[in-house]
C-alpha cells in the first residue's frame, strides 16, 4: 500500500461516527452469534458468503453471479458450491444454483443467530442508552 491510500479517512459528522461505533460493536456481536452457529455446522466462510448470496439472490444463478455476489474468485466458487451441494444446502439445475429447502431452513438458523446478537448488544446497553436508542429508531418509523 503507498502512502497516498493508507491516509486515514477525514472525520465525519459526530452522529455518523457515534453510529459507526455502536454498529460495529453490534455487529461484532451479531457475527459471534453467527460464527459460532457456522462452526456448529462446519461451514467455512467461504460457504457463509455463497449461502448470504444464494440467499439474496432473486432466482437460480450461475456460478458466476454467485461468484460476483459473494466476493469469491469463480475458482473457488465452483468447489464451494459443490461442498453445499454435497450436503443438500443448494441445488442445481442447469448450472443454475439456488438454496435447497435444508439451505433455507440454514439461512433461517444464521439469520436467527444475528438477531440474538443484536438482542444481546441492546441488552448490554445502559438503560440511558438504550432509552436513546429506542427514541432515535421511533423518530424514523
């Protein structure tokens, strides 16, 4: 890396930056969550992103979209899709991949896991904060 990109960003607005704070650390809790049921199940990150970007696919993809979609090389794609295949979390038809009813109900788990990191950051909230928090969410219903 050169000089010119490893500058650190210029300081933003003090609400994005008190944001930016509170969703890492949310975040960083939700995906323990995640790692954790990922672990349970044996899944690499590898199929963790193929299976976030079965599941936001709008239809079967190739294995290109979901090369694209996942951040992954296609290389390595093929072998991923493969060990999810293998153990009846996606199906294929026509070099078409989408989840399998297991590969959904997986998603579900994952998406399950998140929430209760999310449910464990605000439950480790002072009740100041979270009192904020609460305001600040109603203000934009």
């Amino acid at each position: 890396m050169n000089a010119s990109t490893s500058r650190v960003p210029a300081p933003t607005e003090p609400l994005v930056e008190a944001l930016a704070t509170r969703l890492r650390c949310a975040e960083l809790i939700a995906w323990g969550q995640i790692t954790m049921r990922a672990e349970e199940f044996a899944l690499s990150f590898q199929d963790l992103r193929l299976l976030w970007a079965l599941a936001t696919s709008t239809g079967p993809s190739s294995a290109s979209e979901l090369a694209r979609l996942s951040g992954i090389s296609l290389e390595m794609t093929y072998p991923a899709v493969g060990r999810l295949r293998g153990r009846g979390y996606v199906r294929e038809e026509r070099r078409r991949y989408s989840l399998h009813e297991d590969g959904r109900e997986l998603i579900a788990k994952l998406d399950a896991a998140h929430r209760e990191g999310i449910q464990a950051y605000v439950d480790g909230l002072e009740p100041r904060d979270r009192k904020l928090l609460d305001e600040a969410v109603r203000m934009t219903q």
